[in-house]
C-alpha cells in the first residue's frame, strides 16, 4: 500500500473516531432524558459506540497515528429538553456518524474498509430505529441535504 494510500486511510480513520467521541457524548445527553421505555436503545447504541471507538483507536495505532482525543463537551445541534429531543439528537448523531464511515468506505482498502461499511449499515439501521422511516443512500444524501461534514462541534 501507498504512503498517500495509508495517509487517506488514516484521515478517515481520525474522523471516523472523532466522531465516534461525539456520538458517545451525544448519547450521554440522549440517555439523560429519553423516557424509559427507550432507555435500553440509547444504551445500546452508546455501548456500539463506545465499542467502535475503542476499535478506531486501535485502527488508528496500527497505522502509526496517535488517535485524536475527545473534545471536552460538544454543541449539540439543537436543545435536548425532553424525550422527543432526544429521540431526533441521536438520529442526528447516527446521521452524521453515518456521513463519516462513508468517506471511510471511500478512503480504505480491504479490512478497514469493510469495517467503515459495517459501521455505516449499523448506523444507519439505527437511525432509522430511531426516527422510524429511512432515507435514500444513508450516509451520503443527507450529507449533501444539510451540509453536515461529520459530527457536533466541540465546545471551547
């Protein structure tokens, strides 16, 4: 593989676990006030993000980068004040984490590849969970729709 190959990768890799950092943040506030029969959702999604987080940062290691850290907190694209907030912030944050892993899939080769493809089908499944119809291309019309470039900004 190219040295300009491995730079792609990498670039997408950070921002695939950049915004992974945010989706868990996110899902911290969703869970915070969703009302409790979803409850167990938003735990299992911030468990799944949690879990590929952790994978990206080893993604990230194997290819001699030193993985971007969290951000402090993050703004969040709208205020969360009750469970139907939160319902709308983490199809948001699925979205966006979804926008992500397709410029992955676009970026890598062979097994990093395959992974961006699964997290961006695991995203989008559970965006859908969550606003309850689909959209067309996840990952990539809503992107261009809305200008979304990947995840909430983070706060100073």
């Amino acid at each position: 593989m190219s040295d300009e190959q491995d730079e792609r990768q990498l670039t997408a890799l950070q921002a695939a676990l950049a915004a992974e950092h945010a989706a868990v943040y996110g899902y911290g506030v969703v869970g915070g006030v969703i009302r409790e029969g979803r409850r167990t959702e938003a735990k299992s999604a911030y468990d799944a993000h949690r879990a590929r987080r952790d994978a990206l940062v080893r993604e990230v290691r194997d290819l001699g980068g030193k993985p971007v850290a969290a951000a402090a907190g993050y703004a969040l694209p709208f205020p969360v004040q009750d469970s139907d907030a939160a319902v709308r912030l983490a199809a948001e944050l699925e979205d966006r984490v979804a926008g992500v892993y397709s410029d992955l899939v676009r970026a890598a080769v062979d097994g990093r590849r395959a992974l961006g493809a699964e997290a961006l089908r695991e995203a989008a499944v559970r965006a859908v969970r969550w606003r309850g119809e689909s959209v067309a291309f996840p990952g990539l019309a809503e992107r261009a729709a809305t200008g979304t470039t990947g995840t909430a900004s983070p706060t100073a």
